[in-house]
C-alpha cells in the first residue's frame, strides 16, 4: 500500500486522471439510475475523497495534477458568454428583473450567513470565510484572502453549494413552482455559480444562458456588497 501510495503521489498526472475517471464512473453511475443524491459532481467528488484516503495520499499531491483543471475554471466561465450572446433578447426583455433577482439572492445569503453566525457565536476568521461561499471560486478565494479568511473552508463551501444546487436546482423549481426559464436559470447561477449553471444548462439553453450571466454580476455585485458585512461580526 505505502509503494503505492509513493507511486500515485510522484505522478504528476495522477491527480488529473483520478478525477477524469471518477467523474466519467460517476457519470455512467447516474445515467443508469437516474437518482438525484448520485449527481456525478457529489459522486465523483466522493469517490476521489475515499481513493485519497484509502491509500493516504496527500491532497497537496493530488492537487499537483489536477491543478490543471482548476485553470480551465476560466475559459469555461467564459465560454457561458455564448449561450448568452443566443438568448440576448431574452437578456433585454428581463434585465431590470435578472439584476434584481440576482441582488437579492446575494443579500438574502450575506444577512442569512450573518444570522447564522450570529446565533451560533461564529468568530470573524470563520465568518468571512463563509460569506463568499456562493460565488464562483476564484473571485471567493480573493475575497477571503483579502479579509484574512481561511482558504479551504471558503473553496469547501463553494465546493458544497455548487453541489447543493447542482442537486436541488430542479428540485427546489419544481417545488415552489418556478416555470419561467429565466428565473430559473438565474436561481441556480446566483446561488451554485458554475456548478448551478451546468444543471441550468441541463434545464434549458435560456435557462444555462441566465445562468452564466448571473455568474458574472453575482460574482460584481458581491464585491461591491460584501465589504458592508464584514464589519458586522
């Protein structure tokens, strides 16, 4: 086992195989039952946190590898910007709703994430490194630093509500009865980022299209936001 171990963690590339192959064994997986606790992100994320343990692999030497992946994060948020520049009429008929919905759903999650921490006597480190939590990672990352946060509970919880509303985004639609194609792509953007937005585009092009561009403002908008609460705790 300790060979083995020693093997896959000097292999540069072990990292991003690992992770192609978990999400592709994911992937088949919910193809063929269809269940929605087995998304292939949670599965696939699962299946590499087991494999990482069982042979007692450093997370430093798998992010060697798979730190490829992480700086595709960009041109493939940029890449959003094509089903948006398709579904631009919809973008002008909706603008002044899109901005709103998207505005409240970052303040609805900093005074909720304040209220949380609040009650439970959370401290200021851990707090600010909550509150970027639904934006896409590398704007998350620099608002923690910036706030003297802790890096890895931030991508944790980005991590964890991407994943969330990966999983739920059809869910929760179908339960409060959201129809509108653009509401519901701004609801899973807002509140998932890129995670969200690929369920999005799962639902629908119009859907995936509003979901990009409220990755986009979100990720704007809560910089300008979440200086006000940070101060609070």
């Amino acid at each position: 086992m300790t060979e083995i171990s020693n093997f896959l963690s000097s292999s540069t590339s072990f990292g991003l195989c690992i992770s192609l192959v978990c999400f592709w064994v994911a992937e088949i997986i919910y193809r063929k039952t269809k269940f929605f606790l087995l998304a292939p992100l949670l599965t696939s994320c699962t299946f590499i946190i087991i494999f990482l343990v069982v042979f007692k692999i450093p997370y430093e030497n798998f992010l060697k590898g798979a730190h490829f992946l992480y700086y595709l994060m960009t041109p493939c948020t940029v890449a959003l910007a094509i089903p948006l520049y398709r579904q631009f009429s919809k973008l002008k008929e909706n603008a002044l709703a899109i901005i709103l919905g998207i505005l409240g759903g970052i303040l609805a999650n900093a005074l909720f994430i304040f209220a949380f921490c609040s009650i439970f006597k959370i401290g200021h480190t851990e707090y600010v490194s909550i509150l970027p939590k639904s934006i896409t990672t590398p704007i998350g990352i620099a608002i923690t630093n910036q706030n003297g946060g802790i890096e890895s509970v931030t991508i944790l919880l980005i991590t964890i509500a991407g994943n969330m509303a990966n999983i739920f985004g059809i869910i929760f639609c179908k339960l409060f009865r959201i129809t509108e194609p653009v509401a519901q792509g701004v609801a899973c953007g807002t509140s998932g980022h890129a995670m969200g937005t690929s369920k999005a585009l799962e639902m629908g092009d119009v859907q995936g299209a509003m979901g990009g561009l409220s990755i986009a403002v979100c990720g704007v908008l809560t910089v300008v936001i979440l200086p006000f609460f940070v101060g609070m705790i």
